[in-house]
C-alpha cells in the first residue's frame, strides 16, 4: 500500500484566495499585480479581476488548524510512496464572490465544521447525565 511521506520546506506564509472562477493555472502568481483589493467602508473587499468586479472578505481558519500548499516530488526509483513538501501556509482564506461579496454560507459555513466536529466527538464527562443541564 502507498503511503504519503512529507517533508516540511522552507514554507513562507501565503494569502489563499478562492475565486468565483477556474483558472488553467498552478502554481505561484504574482497576484497583487492583478488584484488591486480596496477595502469597503463595511470592513469587505472590493477588487476587479480581468475586468470583472469582485467582492470579497478574510475568513480565517477554525482555531488549531493551519492550511498548507504542498508540491509533489518524483519518487526515488521503484518507491510507490507519494513525496510531498510543504511550501506555504495560510491562516485565512480570502472567499471572493463575482460581482459582490460571497453571500453567508459556503465556505464560511464549513469552516465552522472542525469547532462542530471537535464538539459532537468530545467525551461526554461521567457526571453528565442524560436529561440533566
């Protein structure tokens, strides 16, 4: 059986952006060149990409977690283990909507996720007992 192994690089820290699009493209780009984000009086982001108006704002990750941008390597000769190193971590992803700010949900609502998931997975203390506060 396959197995991932990782190792961690010199991971310099990194604004995630989700777009209201698909891009043919992976890799670094040198995004403030094309994203001039202002920011509203109401605390969003405003930018245009490609002529195209685009409201946004910061969600940060759930406390605890850490996303990271992983490359794969070529494995050494006859390894079926996949090589992964990490080149960059984000606390925060920017959510961007097309032609406005992302409306409540979607990605803000699943962020919420690893608070929900720690909470229903939690060990429920002995002296609780069922129908009492």
């Amino acid at each position: 059986m396959a197995a991932v192994r990782w190792r961690r690089g010199p991971a310099a820290p990194l604004q995630a952006q989700l777009l209201p699009c698909g891009l043919r493209y992976h890799g670094p780009a040198p995004v403030a060149a094309f994203l001039r984000v202002q920011r509203g009086t109401g605390g969003e982001l405003w930018a245009s990409f490609r002529g195209r108006l685009m409201g946004g704002r910061d969600l940060p990750l759930p406390h605890g977690y850490r996303g990271m941008v992983l490359q794969e390597e070529d494995a050494p000769h006859g390894d079926e283990d996949r090589c992964v190193t990490v080149t960059g971590t984000f606390d925060a992803i920017r959510d961007w909507g097309a032609d406005g700010v992302p409306p409540p949900g979607g990605l803000a609502l699943a962020l919420q996720w690893g608070d929900i998931a720690q909470a229903i997975h939690a060990p429920v203390p002995e002296s609780h007992e069922e129908g009492t506060p």
